[in-house]
C-alpha cells in the first residue's frame, strides 16, 4: 500500500519528504478564507524544513507582504543528522554565499530569516532570506530550536514521520498555533486522540481524497512514483493536523433520516439492510461517513475518516476504539475486556463513538 513509505520512514528514520507548493497553498487558503487577518504582525516558524528544498518557506516567503508576516524562520537539519545513502553535496546557494563554512556544512543546521526587504528592490521575497548556521544540528528538541518556538507564534511544517507524537507534544508544551502534516492513523493515537476528542485540534481542509504527493530523495524505484516528476511519491492516509479554525470544520454535515438511508443508501451494507447494534458497545455501526442518520439520538461508531467532516456544532465525539479512549458506561459489562468493537462475534475497524448534539438534529 502507498503509506508503506511512511512506516519504512519511521523505522529508518528517513523523513525526507517535501510537501508540494499546490497543497500547501490550498490549506492556507482555507484558513485565510475564515480570518483573512490570520498572520498579520505575527512571526511563523517553519521547524525541520530545508528552505533549499522546502515548499513552505517558499509559500511565506512569496507571501510575506500579502498575508502582513511580521517574521518568518525556518530551520533545516544537519545533513549528517540524516541517514541516507545519498552523499551530501552542498548547494550553489550555500557555497557562494559569504556564509559558507565547510567545517559547518554537515554537521550544523541552518537557520533562515525573512523580516525586510534586504536587496532593496521593494519587493519582500524569498530573495530577502537572510541564513547563518545553527550552533547545534538543528534538531527540533534543542534548546536554540526551542527558543525560536517560543518566539513564535505560529508552528507551520511537515515534521518527521518518525517523531510525529513528541513533535506535537513539543507544540503543546508551548501552548502554540499549529499546522502540520501527518499520517491519519495517528488519530487514534493514545496521545492525540484525547486533544481531538476535547476540541484542542482538528484536522485541517485536508489534501484531496486524503492523498498527499510528496517529493523525497528515498524511493527511486516504485510503482508509487508519479510520472510528472521524480521522486514525487503518492502516499494515502495524509491528513492536516491544527488547532486554527477555518470553516469547513462549522459546516454540518448533510444527512438522511435512517429511513431513507436503508431505502436509498448508496452503500449495498445499508440499503435494505438497516444497522447492526454491536457485540460489545451500546452503538450502532456506521460503516460509512456519509450514513450516518439524522435522526438516531444514540451512539454511533462511525469510520476514523468521520473526522474530515465533523462539525463541533453537530456532533460529540465520545471515544476511541482503538486505544480505549472511550465512556465506559458504552461497553457492555461482559465485553469489557474487547477494546475492537465486535459484532456477530467478528472484529471491526477503527471506530470513533459519536452522538448528535442535542437540538441538532432536525
């Protein structure tokens, strides 16, 4: 499957892989489109970036003007902090820029700032970066790294795959906006599930069909290659993690009664089916977003990918089934000790509980 890229990235640490300009434009629009003020005067931090390579320096930096930045920094990792096969050659940009140091080259991250317009043609750009070296290798949990945390006040980036849960507990130590790239299995993560469930971060507007397009330098043979450049990788199951608003995440969800649904579903496990209660949770199964009924006050265990279309305002989030993370008051005395939910005897996927909030239903 395409994500297997991402779970060889964790278990060799190889977390190269560059959002595109086009997703990461389209994301940002959508916060935009809610709060066109959203970054004026503040300083964003682009942690575990290569603006040589990345995307999202790119994006800030074009942007600058427009969107009223009063900062952008972005931080890159040392070259030999990165386990890779592929031997570390300098950029033009960084060998003929007064910068350049060769004892520093592989072993110090780097630091770039954008505050003015530096070449002075009135224009604020990605020509106005301003670099230096880091004094370590520019590992996110450094103290030097941290301060520059601190400082901001937004934290935008794709981090590691590999460092996914200690990069989003980095973030909430310092009580920061974020947006970041992740895979959605770590919606049922122990650790982040509980922040989604109480509202403290949500997914974002999200890539299309939750499918992102990366470019990295670790898989230059495979079917997932696609063909309009190398190395640009398809990889499902990617999803925005945040906990700034934009309006998607207030739009309801359309819904048909369950009548309707078991008459006119589209999905052949409803449609003159109806909804099976299961084994060891008081709650139905939803095996589809788009089936949820409009009119069931009880619980509902519905698909992790529910998630993209949840409203607040609609509907409460209850639990998780895959780490437990749930009311026990909706497991059945007896089946207390099954965390999957069941029915049948037969064990299903991932399920998050969900009610509809009182007075939303029609």
């Amino acid at each position: 499957m395409a994500n297997e890229f991402l779970g060889n990235a964790r278990a060799a640490k190889n977390d190269e892989f560059y959002t595109q300009y086009a997703d990461i434009e389209k994301e940002l629009n959508a916060y935009l489109e809610y709060n066109p003020d959203l970054f004026r005067g503040k300083t964003v931090l682009l942690p575990c970036d290569d603006p040589e390579w990345s995307n999202f320096t790119k994006y800030f930096a074009q942007n600058f003007a427009h969107l009223g930045l009063q900062k952008v920094i972005s931080t890159s990792y040392a070259p030999n902090s990165k386990p890779t096969e592929i031997p570390y050659q300098p950029t033009l940009f960084e060998i003929e820029s007064p910068e350049f140091d060769e004892s520093k080259t592989e072993s110090n991250g780097k630091i770039f700032t954008l505050t003015r317009d530096k070449n002075g043609d009135e224009v604020v750009n990605f020509k106005d970066l301003e670099w230096s070296y880091l004094e370590g290798d520019g590992d996110f949990r450094s103290e030097e790294v941290t301060e520059l945390r601190d400082e901001a006040d937004f934290i935008i980036t794709n981090p590691p795959f590999s460092l996914f849960k200690e990069f989003l507990a980095w973030i909430f130590e310092a009580k920061k906006s974020f947006l970041i790239v992740g895979n959605q299995n770590a919606i049922t993560y122990k650790e982040i599930f509980p922040r989604i469930k109480d509202n403290k971060m949500w997914l974002g507007k999200g890539f299309t069909r939750n499918m992102a397009h990366f470019y990295t330098p670790y898989v230059p043979q495979s079917k997932w290659i696609e063909q309009e450049g190398e190395h640009v990788v398809r990889v499902a199951g990617i999803q925005w993690f945040t906990n700034i608003e934009h309006g998607r995440r207030h739009e309801p969800l359309p819904l048909m009664t369950m009548a309707d649904n078991i008459k006119f579903s589209k999905h052949k496990e409803v449609r003159d089916v109806g909804y099976r209660s299961y084994d060891n949770y008081d709650a139905i199964e939803i095996p589809f977003t788009d089936a949820i009924p409009s009119d069931h006050g009880g619980v509902m265990g519905v698909p992790i990918t529910f998630l993209t279309k949840y409203s607040p305002e609609q509907f409460e989030i209850l639990g998780t089934s895959d780490n437990g993370a749930v009311d026990e008051s909706l497991k059945l005395p007896h089946f207390q000790r099954h965390n999957e939910p069941y029915i049948d005897g037969v064990k299903k996927y991932k399920r998050i509980f969900i009610r509809h909030i009182a007075g939303a239903r029609p």
